[in-house]
C-alpha cells in the first residue's frame, strides 16, 4: 500500500472507487454522491485524478 501512502483516504476506498468506475461507467458525481451517504467525503474531480493515476 505504500502508493497510498500520502492520500487522504484508505486504499480500498480508493481503489474500490476506480474500480466501480471502471466497470459500471458510473460517473464521478453519481460515485461521489454514493460515497458521501457512506459518511465520506470525496470530490468528483479527485475521483478523476485517481482514476487517471
């Protein structure tokens, strides 16, 4: 996990995250929004950073 090891966030969630994109096309608002009613807080556009590291 030490390509985690200065984000803000867990690297399941991270990962968890671009996965769902990745494999359901769910744009980054609508993950962000399913996220946030887990109690996170994660902008649409880190979203977008991550999944394009």
């Amino acid at each position: 996990m030490s390509d985690f090891k200065w984000w803000h966030f867990r690297g399941e969630i991270i990962l968890g995250c671009v996965r769902w994109y990745c494999e359901y096309r769910i744009s980054y608002r609508d993950l962000e929004e399913m996220i946030s009613e887990h109690g996170l807080d994660i902008n649409h556009t880190r979203l977008y950073h991550r999944v394009q590291h």
